[in-house]
C-alpha cells in the first residue's frame, strides 16, 4: 500500500510502489527532459542528516521502489526530494522537501 497527498508520499515497509513524476513549468505545461538529463530521487531522515537513507535514479518519468529497498529501514518519518539535472549544467529541484512515511507492516 503507498498513497501521495500533496506530495507527501506514505507507504507500508518491504512494499512496492511505483510513482509517476512529471516535470512541468510553473504554468503546469509538460517540460521534455533529454535523454541525458537526471531526476533523482533521495530519502534522508531529516534534510540536514549526512546520511542518505535511499537514493533512486528516476527513469521514464517513473520512481520504482522495491520491496528490498526499505524492508530493512526503521518505521517512522523521513524526507525527500527529487532533482532535476539537465545536461547543460541546470539544476532544479522540483519536489522540494516532503515527508514520506515508512508505515509498520505485519506480515514480513
């Protein structure tokens, strides 16, 4: 199970989730990302822990968890952001902070 709110993303642990993320302008048009270009996906405990948690490379506008990526993280809340680097050197994170929930699971 996993649900996104506003962009704050909740899930079970040891789930799958599959999250379709379009990159639009500020008027909401689709923006065309090359070939080259990167969307990264990255979870932290808070924004200022050292530490990355999980980090995903975004591929066809899709982000894949997999069910070994958080089957062995803690339950509770986390944050995340996603980035946006193009091949010309432009940077843009286009989900700025959100929470993201590791909810507790019963069969494991």
């Amino acid at each position: 199970m996993f649900s996104v709110h506003d962009n704050d993303i909740a899930m079970i642990r040891g789930d799958s989730g599959i999250f379709k993320i379009d990159v639009t302008d500020i008027a909401g048009n689709a923006v065309a990302l090359d070939d080259d270009d990167v969307l990264t996906f990255t979870l932290r405990r808070a924004t200022r822990s050292p530490t990355i948690v999980l980090q995903k490379t975004i591929t066809d506008g899709m982000l894949t968890i997999h069910p070994e990526d958080t089957e062995k993280m803690e339950f509770g809340i986390y944050v995340y952001d996603v980035e946006l680097k193009r091949i010309n050197g432009f940077v843009d994170t286009i989900i700025p902070p959100h929470k993201f929930q590791l909810l507790e699971e019963v069969t494991y």
